[in-house]
C-alpha cells in the first residue's frame, strides 16, 4: 500500500487489543515472529525515496500511515527514531500520520526541536475499550501536538469519549472491528454510541470496517471478506464528517505548498462503497480490481 511507511518491523504486546495482532498473525504465517524488532532495510527512507525523474514518489499532500507493523514510540526502537523524525522534519509537505499504545513514552521521544508541535504530524492513541481510553486519551491532551486523533480499534469493548471530546483538541476518530485468528465482536450499538458522541461536537468520524464478528439487534454476523466488513460499514451510514482538519504543510523554505500542488487522490468503483475511504489515499490503479 503506498500510503504505509513502516521504519521498523515487530513489537510487543502491551494491552488487551494486542491479544490477536494481526502483524503476530501473518507474520506467523511467514514462518516469522512477531516480536523480534528490526529496522527495515529497502523501507525506512520510504517518504525520501524518488522516482527516475528525480520526482518524489509521496506527493505533496499525502498521508503516510506510520508503523503500521509496530510501534512508533516502542522502547525497543530508540535508537532509530532520531533518524525518522529527521526524515518527517525534510518532507513537511507530507502528513504522517503517527499512532499508539505508549503514549506515557511520547513526551521523552520528541526531537529537539519541537516546540508546541510540527504541522504535518497527526498523533493518535489507540483506545480498544474504554480502561485504555481512560489511561490513554488524558496523556493525549497533555501532549504537544497541533494535530490529535483516537483509534478504536480492534474495538472490543463500548468506550464512552464524551467528555474528552469536549476538551476541543480531537480532530478524528476511527474506528474498526477486529479480524485474523480469535476476532473478537463489535457491536452496532458501541459504534452508534461513539458516533453520536463525535457528532454532538462536529468531530470526525469514520466507521473503517465491521471486523469479522459483527453484532446488530443480538445477532451475530460472520463477515469474512475485509472488502465486505469495509463495505458493510460504508453502508451503516455511521461515518460522519465533521470540521475540516486544515495541515499547513510546507516546503523546506517554509512556503505554504498551494492547493493546486497538492496530492488528488482517485477513487475506483469499489472504492465508493469503502468504509476507509475518508481517511484513504485513493486507489493505484494496480488493476487488481479489473481481474
């Protein structure tokens, strides 16, 4: 996917949403484990990387999902995240977009020269019930970013956020079901719960996918298929777009790249109907969908 960068590779479980990772799982299934932490060699320069015109390959106005396989704030990898920030730092034109479970660990982990927060970094913390919302979300507020978002996922248990919304410093929630070996159920009326609560305060909020276990009215439905839970969720009608969030991303002289340079995502026929399309960079156009 051209929309991850993920600098290093593994993690440690720390809480309840680990329990069935799917980076352990398929990780698992090549015979690898999950746990064991290494720099990832041809991908940590990814937002550096150019094209044989001398062209980036992430536009300006892209959003890099960051450590998709781990942890940006792990312990375990300190002794690379000095040359990562350097990297965000040279492509503030670029959202990255950062989540975690460590969120106790950030404030020690920022460069230097941070300041009250770089424009083109979007924090999240992952809150999959309401303990982890709870311990999590309070560190969240306390944390100098210009840019705040929670992750509900895998959700597995009904969170209630409305008085942290209220603080006015969240911009997005998302929120999916769990999926891969042991998936856990997600209920229609956590979703509706937390969507309804991000209306009341014109927050952001995007419903990525149903999860293999979804419960409605009592009934359990089995939905295998990842682009069938997307779609379910599409159809839900539980998304909900609330304030814009406006990046002010830059060149390296600090000019404001103009909204005619910045990165058009295209969206296919099955994308419409994508639960994910809201927060997606759009399709590549790698055919797949043709065949």
């Amino acid at each position: 996917m051209h929309d991850i960068w993920n600098p290093w590779h593994g993690c440690k479980k720390c809480s309840e949403g680990c329990q069935n990772c799917y980076m352990y799982f398929l990780d698992e299934q090549r015979g690898k484990n999950g746990a064991e932490i290494y720099r990832t060699k041809s991908g940590f320069r990814y937002p550096l990387s150019k094209d044989r015109h001398g062209r980036y390959k992430i536009q300006s106005g892209e959003q890099l999902r960051v450590c998709m396989t781990s942890d940006f704030f792990l312990e375990e990898a300190d002794e690379w995240r000095g040359e990562a920030w350097s990297i965000i730092r040279q492509r503030p034109d670029v959202v990255f977009f950062l989540l975690t479970k460590r969120p106790e660990r950030v404030r020690d982990c920022l460069p230097c020269d941070w300041g009250d927060g770089w424009e083109n970094v979007f924090f999240n913390v992952s809150c999959e019930n309401q303990k982890r919302a709870d311990e999590r979300i309070p560190i969240l507020l306390q944390l100098p970013f210009k840019h705040k978002g929670i992750m509900c996922a895998p959700f597995i248990g009904e969170i209630s956020i409305r008085e942290y919304l209220a603080a006015g410093q969240i911009e997005q929630v998302l929120c999916d079901g769990e999926n891969y070996s042991g998936a856990r159920p997600c209920h229609y009326e956590w979703v509706k719960g937390l969507r309804d609560e991000c209306a009341e305060f014109d927050v952001t909020f995007v419903f990525c996918g149903t999860g293999r276990r979804f419960v409605r009215d009592g009934k359990t439905y089995r939905i295998e298929s990842s682009e069938l839970q997307s779609s379910q969720a599409y159809k839900s009608g539980l998304s909900y777009q609330g304030k814009p969030m406006n990046f002010k991303l830059t060149n390296l002289l600090g000019m404001t790249v103009p909204p005619q340079r910045l990165y058009q995502p295209y969206f296919g026929e099955k994308c419409q109907t994508c639960g994910m399309k809201p927060i997606c960079n759009g399709c590549t156009r790698c055919g797949k969908c043709k065949n």
